[in-house]
C-alpha cells in the first residue's frame, strides 16, 4: 500500500470515529451545539421552612413549596418589637417575635413588698433554644432584651436534563447575646447546622460564606469596633467540620446622644449567607440572604446601672437590643402587687368604666404599637402626674379617699409620658386618657418597687426611642 493510500485510510478512520462521538448528541442538545448542562436553584426561607422531597420535585410539583416560604426582596426584615431610629429601617414584620411565656413578676406568696424584687432578664441563650423556637415561619426570637436569634434555611435544587436530582439544605442560626451587665461588648455567635444532601448533588462543591455588617448607626459619626471572626467562606465540608462562630461588636462610651445625656448608640447589625455553586453547575452563582436584622444600643444613662463603670471607665453604661421589653405584673391571690395589676387589667379591658369618666378611652401601653415611654429625668412632669390622678381619686372617691392605708394608683405611670398630666406636655394627647383609683398603699409600694427593678434590669432609657408594654396574668 503506497503512503497516500494509508493517509486516505487513516483519515476515512479518524472521520467515522468522529462520526461515532457525535451520535449520543442527536436531539435538541445536538441541534444546539451544546452539551447538556447542570442546573443548580437556591432559595433562602426561615429555619423552619418545610423542604419537599426529592419525589414531589421529580413531578413539579415541589419547587412551589420552597418558593413560597422564601425570603425574598419583599418579606420582612425587621422586628415588629423594635424601637429608635433602627425601627424605620427595613422592612417591619407585621407579626410579634416568638416570645418565651413570661411568669408574674413578683413573688406570688404575699411577701413583704420590701423584698419584692423584678427577676433579671435572661443574658444566655443556647443554639438548641434557638432552634426550639424558630419553628414554622417563626424568624426572630426575643427571649429578653439581652438574648435574641434569628436564622436563614438554604435550600438548592439540583437538576439535569430529566428533572431535578437531589437537593442539599443547611441552616445559619445567628444568637445575639450581652452576658455581662458590666461589659458593653455584644456578640453574635453563628452555626452552621443541619447539612444533609439527598440524591445527586453538588453540595460538597458549594461554598458557604457568612457576614455580619452595619449598615447603619446613629449618630453617623459614631465608629464601632468588631472582631475580625467574619467574614469567613468555607466550602460544604469544610463548613460542616468548623460550623461556629463568634462575631463581636463594641461601641466606646462618649460616642452616642439623647435626652439626659444618655449617651446612647443605635445600630443595625445584619448577617449575611451566601451561598455560591460550585463550577459545572448552572444557575445564579452567588446568592446571598438576609436573616432578621438585629437593633443593638449602647447607652451610659447616669440614671442605670453601671453608670460610671467602677474600676473600668471604658465599660461604664451597658448595652441591649433595642426591642420593646414587658414588664409583667401579678394579679393572682398572694401577689404582692395584685391591686395594682388589677387595676391596670380594668383599664386596658375597660377603659371607659374607670375614672376619670371618658367613653372614648383607650388606654395606651397594652399593644407592641401603643407602647409606654420612660419618663426618668424630668421630676416635675412627674410630679404634675400623680397631681392630677390624686386630683382624680378625690373627685371620684372623696377627699378621704386614702381611709384605711389606700394611696392613688394612676395609670399609665407617673414615670411615663403617657402620665396623666399628658396634655399638658402634648397637645395632640387625648384629654382624661389615664385610669386613677385607690389601692393598698403596700400593693402599690410593692407594684413601684417592680417596676423601678424592671427600669434597671432591661436599661429603660427615658424618652420616646424606647418603650416597653405591661401584660398582667
């Protein structure tokens, strides 16, 4: 056989093998020119978000479900407890966090009210409550003003040519803490939990990246210092061997304002998920979701505790989310402020049959929307609040109203401004708004010494950018 013979024969073989290589492509694929591509969605919901399994995806009839649950541009961001300027940032959830079932506040067994005290606010909160509470479409929980979570689930769907083939999920839960009152340090401690992958994925390839910013405080000029713990990405199986940690966020004293020289900071502090695909897989590459925000807030009220910071100056003040608190009052048999939570009970479920006389009263600091604002620092407007509910108490109940060891029970407080002289400070107040009634003045010395231990224990600032709200069981 000549050269050029076996030259021809070797390329008719090298044509008929590409021939041959082509052929598997014949269909849409081969009327394209493309091979066929892997396809990866991502979507990011509440922890507790249901994933549908890998057979309702197979039939369509599952990518729906994780849709409808995801947190998209449009969902809330925001608390619907939080309070100051961090309240109009974002988007406000219209339903209250998940709340721990709150007890009385005082002791119950008809102790003297000299040693009533208001029970400290919890300042621990573990992943595993967290996790107990972030249930559902739940995607904030406040356990007290110095213990609060949120968390993002997600979710990628992994697909080919046929149809979806696997999913992977994982969840962030983000626990923001203030454990010591002497310590304006808070942290943000993250977990990566929950890894399971199902069918045929891409998850080990996955890139995980977690982030904790602040995209806004007040005032502008004041300058935080944080922990360089984030950001951090880490592939899947990286992620899942080393799955905690601890962001923290300081702002120094003598940075902040507010009325009586508070001093106080506002912030938003926002988490960041991302999740990027790995390479060969089709979709959008990086996404990234947002958990609830949290409010945080500095303050060194001369007023609170841990006013000057004993031994430590730079810790003087103390910090907490700026959240709406609860105080809690009793009015079961033996408690000692039960008059009182009494009393406040007719007021917020019937107004208009306490005194003073008004059809039209609505009593205000019973809803997350009405809340109660501490008046701490001008005394003279308080005591023009208790003149004018004493001044109340006799109209109603005769100048000798306090026969028998009673004293006039006002409310709201004397100490809010919402008290009873409101229209005297606000003209746009609504006139006899406020309920004045005689009550055992032990009861009611015991009510006043919860409520300036629920003041100090949740570090109520005076003035309308923070607020608290009253439930009597």
């Amino acid at each position: 056989m000549t050269e050029e013979r076996r030259f021809k024969s070797r390329t008719y073989l090298l044509a008929v093998l590409a021939a041959a290589l082509v052929l598997p492509l014949a269909g849409p694929a081969a009327a394209a020119g493309t091979v066929p591509q892997l396809h990866a969605r991502t979507f990011m919901s509440a922890p507790g978000a249901p994933v549908p399994s890998l057979a309702d995806l197979k039939r369509g009839d599952g990518a729906s479900t994780i849709a409808s649950g995801e947190a998209n541009g449009d969902a809330a961001t925001t608390p619907l407890e939080v309070v100051g300027p961090a309240a109009a940032y974002g988007i406000k959830s219209s339903t209250p966090a998940a709340l721990d079932a709150s007890g009385p506040a005082g002791s119950g067994s008809g102790a003297s009210p000299l040693a009533v005290s208001y029970p400290e606010p919890a300042r621990t909160l573990t992943l595993a409550e967290c996790k107990a509470k972030l249930v559902g479409a739940e995607r904030f929980y406040m356990k007290s003003r110095f213990a609060v979570c949120s968390g993002l689930k997600v979710t990628t769907v992994w697909e080919k040519q046929s149809g979806a083939v696997g999913t992977s999920t994982f969840t962030v839960y983000v626990r923001g803490t203030v454990p010591r009152e002497v310590d304006r340090t808070m942290y943000f401690d993250y977990d990566v939990t929950d890894f399971k992958a199902v069918g045929s994925t891409g998850a080990s390839g996955l890139k995980i990246g977690l982030k904790g910013v602040i995209p806004q405080d007040w005032p502008a000029s004041a300058t935080p210092v944080v922990s360089k713990t984030l950001p951090v990405t880490k592939t899947w199986l990286e992620m899942r061997s080393q799955p905690h940690y601890t962001h923290t966020v300081r702002y120094a004293p003598g940075q902040g304002s507010g009325t009586g020289a508070a001093d106080a900071v506002f912030a938003v502090y926002q988490p960041e998920v991302t999740s990027t695909l790995p390479a060969g897989w089709v979709g959008e590459k990086s996404k990234t979701g947002k958990p609830f925000m949290f409010a945080p807030r500095w303050d060194s009220a001369k007023y609170l505790r841990n006013s000057t910071g004993g031994a430590v100056p730079a810790n003087r003040g103390g910090a907490a989310f700026s959240l709406i608190a609860t105080l809690n009052y009793s009015s079961q048999p033996g408690a000692p402020e039960q008059a009182v939570a009494q009393h406040i009970k007719k007021a917020f479920t019937s107004p208009s049959t306490t005194k003073p006389r008004n059809a039209a009263k609505n009593v205000p600091g019973d809803t997350l929307q009405d809340p109660l604002h501490r008046l701490a620092l001008d005394t003279k407007r308080q005591q023009r609040n208790r003149a004018v509910a004493v001044a109340a108490c006799k109209a109603g109940w005769g100048p000798n109203y306090a026969a028998g060891g009673k004293e006039c029970d006002e409310f709201p407080f004397a100490s809010t401004h919402e008290g009873s002289a409101v229209t005297e400070f606000d003209p746009d107040a609504a006139p006899y708004n406020y309920s004045a009634m005689p009550v055992p003045a032990t009861q009611n010395n015991a009510a006043g010494i919860l409520l300036k231990g629920f003041y100090n224990a949740n570090r109520i600032i005076d003035g309308l950018e923070d607020g608290f709200i009253v439930k009597i069981s």
